[in-house]
C-alpha cells in the first residue's frame, strides 16, 4: 500500500508528541530528527528533505505552538501543510480552447507502463465527456500496437495506426488530422520509449512537438524507482519540456519518495496516480488528500467521490434496513463486497478513514480470505444464500466440494456469519443513519472482516 511505512513511522513520532502536556525546543528537534530520518527511508530527495524539516521546525518552535493547549497536534498541523506546499496545488490538464482538438503527448521509459496509462487516461476523460484517439506512434517495440488496441478496445477507445509506417512523426500528425475530422476531443500519442534517456529518444519526441501542436507532455513514471523516477522527470523536462506526470504503480510503493519529491524538485505537477492495474484504477492526484493519507488522516473526500461513482445507494440503503433487522445473509454480503471492490476494495476504503489509515490491525484484512469466502458462497444455492440457517452437515459438505476447500472453513464462515449476525440484531446503533454498509462502524466490525 502507497506510503505504509512513510504513515507508521511518521504516526508513531506524532504520538510521542502527543503525549507530552508541553513541548520544549529540544522535543521538536528530535521529533524532526526522526522525521527527516523517515523521510529519507522513504526515499525522498535529500534537498527535499532538509528544506522540509528545516520550514516545519522553524514554524513549530514558536511561542504559539510550544504554549498552546494541544501543541503536539499543532506540529502535526504544520507537518501537513508544510506537505501539501511541498507536493504543490492540484493541476489540471491544458484542454485546447474551444472546440478545437486536445493533443497529449505521452512519453516515458519502458517499463513505467506508458501504454496501459494511455489508455487508462483515455477511460478517464470519457468519465468527463471527453471521446479519445489513441495513437500508435512506438514504432519500434515489438507488439507496441498489438498492446494498444488491446488496452483501447478494453476502455472503448478507437486506436490510429498506420500499418508499415515508421515514422512516429507523420503517424502523429495524421492521427489529429483523423481525429478532427471524425470529432475526437482528445488525440493520446503513445509514443517509444527507451530502456533508458538517449538522444534518438529526446530528438524523437522534439521532432513530434515540432511538427504537431501539443496541448500537454506528460511523463509517464514508475514510482516504485524512488528517485530514479523524478532523475528521469528532470532529464525529461530539461530535454524536450513538461506539463505534469501520470505516476503509475502508486499503490505498489510503500515508500512514496518520488510522489514527495518530483514538484519540489521540477517544479512540475503530478497529474494523476497509478492506484492499480485495472482498467479504472487512475486517480487524480491531490496535494492535500494525499497529505492526508500520508499522516494517517483518511482521505473521506476520495472516498465519497468513490462511492458515489460506485456504489447503488438504493441498493445500500436496502441492504443497511435488512441489516439493522438482523436479515443481513450471504447474498447482501456477495453485493458489498461487489461493491467494495469497485471502490478499489476493502482495504483501500479503509485506508481512506480518519484514524484507520497506517493502522489497519495486521492480518485483520486478508484479501485471499475474502476470495476464498466468495468461492464458497457461490457454491451455495439461491435458498441457501438467502437463509443460512438451512445449512446442515450434509449441505457444508457438498458447498465444500463445490468450492474446493476443506470442510473447516465452510463451518467457520457460517459460524462468524451467524455471530455477525446477531451482533448486528442486538447493536442497532452501530449503524449511523440509513446508509448502508457506508455507515458502518468499522471499528466494531473489524474483528468480522476475516470471516
């Protein structure tokens, strides 16, 4: 999960300050000796680091905060602005005025996944009532364009190529001249990467800006390389020029260091994050949300966002009544976890929660679990799903079979099933209005998420 180990260090130092009545110099210089020391674990850049921890302690180490009823809290105030300064304000795509054709150029090296973000970023502009091109101009790598039109039929978006050609340049500047005439918004150029930076790359990409207006360059960059990534920002700006960057493999990182590090050193935004590796899984980068998440804060405007795209809310207040009567049964469980899923699951929800984030109880979440309950629950029959208590031996014994587990762990998801149940019966109040499985109590249901 993105920035885990960034959250549990920097949430175990903001306790220890917590806990004091009142804080003297020498306790801010140590806290922020340990926060620079996570900081730099993390992987952000040294330069970012020392004038981070340096801005935080000067403003910590004030009559205001050192005298104030809740010092402690305000330092971890000032940590979270001083982060979302650092990481800058959220940016916006530059969309052609008028109804003119937007052309977004994206480049990158091999690996970061520029070719699965291309379409990705054509999904997302669809969500906004944008239709995309997708053009073909990596003329080089083998099954480049075999790749693209895979990923564009996936998102519903129509590729540009031109077969034998390979000049990027001309497949370019053809692919707006089709886009304009068929009434595309947006042209995506997919153009080469490379193993590495080198001069037939950079020229390459000079070559295109030079031929075709381009609205936006945005590198697409491999977050778990740290600080190669925001080395290769750099090179990349300096070269041929950018707007922003897509970081992909977001979620893959427990580090972050380049999320950190890529505005303060460029001076270039991220505009959207890789969150996984489905079709849907880009996300649009905001400063302030992912301070957030990063000190253990939650994200619930993320959140909200997501549940409003994702979830049926007439489903779920219909699911949150059968709850509250105690009629919860395994086809209600089948549909939350549907939709949690399409939320980006359980644990990303969770993460997103005011005082769950980085504290999530080890084990407490086990997605093969989950997979593993699902499998059985489908082995059941429509009767058997809608009421449980028919599930004798010989019925386990047969959903067992049918699921391709031992009989054990049919028996123990009936039996925690029935304890939530009740649980449920007897404890209406854990459920906070009509909302449904939004409205939860996690708390008092993480001890039934592992089923």
């Amino acid at each position: 999960m993105a920035f885990e180990s960034l959250t549990d260090k920097l949430q175990n130092i903001f306790k220890s300050l917590r806990g004091k009545g009142l804080l003297t110099e020498a306790d801010v210089k140590t806290a922020m000796k340990e926060v620079k020391l996570a900081l730099l674990e993390a992987d952000v850049n040294f330069k970012v680091v020392k004038s981070f921890v340096k801005s935080v302690e000067e403003r910590a180490i004030g009559s205001d905060v050192m005298n104030g009823l809740n010092p402690g809290q305000m330092v971890v105030k000032i940590v979270n602005e001083e982060m979302i300064s650092l990481m800058g304000e959220g940016a916006e795509l530059n969309f052609a005025p008028g109804q003119s054709t937007t052309v977004i150029m994206m480049c990158g090296l091999n690996g970061a996944g520029k070719t699965t973000t291309t379409a990705k970023l054509a999904l997302y502009l669809k969500s906004k009532g944008k239709k995309s091109l997708l053009a073909a101009c990596d003329v080089y790598r083998p099954a480049a364009v075999k790749q693209l039109e895979v990923n564009g039929e996936a998102v519903g978006s129509e590729v540009f190529k031109i077969e034998g050609s390979k000049d990027p340049v001309d497949i370019a500047r053809k692919a707006v001249e089709y886009a304009g005439e068929k009434g595309f918004n947006v042209v995506l150029l997919d153009t080469a990467g490379r193993r590495e930076i080198d001069e037939e790359l950079m020229e390459e990409l000079k070559q295109i800006k030079d031929n075709v207006h381009i609205d936006d360059t945005i590198l697409v960059a491999d977050a778990t390389t740290g600080q190669s990534a925001v080395d290769v920002a750099k090179s990349f700006d300096e070269r041929i020029g950018l707007d922003g960057v897509i970081l992909t493999k977001l979620d893959s990182d427990a580090r972050g260091g380049a999320a950190l590090s890529i505005r303060a050193v460029t001076d270039k935004p991220i505009f959207f994050v890789g969150i996984s590796e489905k079709p849907d899984g880009l996300e649009q980068f905001y400063p302030d949300r992912m301070a957030s998440r990063i000190l253990g804060m939650g994200d619930v405007l993320s959140l909200i966002e997501k549940a409003a795209q994702n979830v049926d809310l007439e489903e779920s207040l219909e699911m949150g009544n059968r709850m509250k009567k105690g009629q919860f049964n395994f086809n209600d469980y089948l549909e939350s976890m549907r939709q949690m899923n399409k939320m980006g699951g359980i644990t990303s929800i969770l993460s997103m929660l005011p005082g769950l984030g980085g504290q999530i109880p080890e084990g407490a979440i086990d997605e093969k679990v989950l997979a593993r309950n699902e499998a059985i629950i489908y082995s059941m029959t429509k009767a058997e799903r809608e009421n449980p208590k028919l599930l004798n031996p010989q019925r386990k014994f047969r959903i067992a079979k049918g699921s391709g587990v031992d009989i054990m762990y049919v028996n123990r998801l009936v039996k925690q099933f029935a304890e939530m149940q009740k649980m449920m019966k007897k404890m209406p109040g854990m459920l906070r209005g009509k909302r449904g499985f939004g409205g939860l109590n996690l708390n008092s249901l993480m001890k039934n998420l592992k089923f």
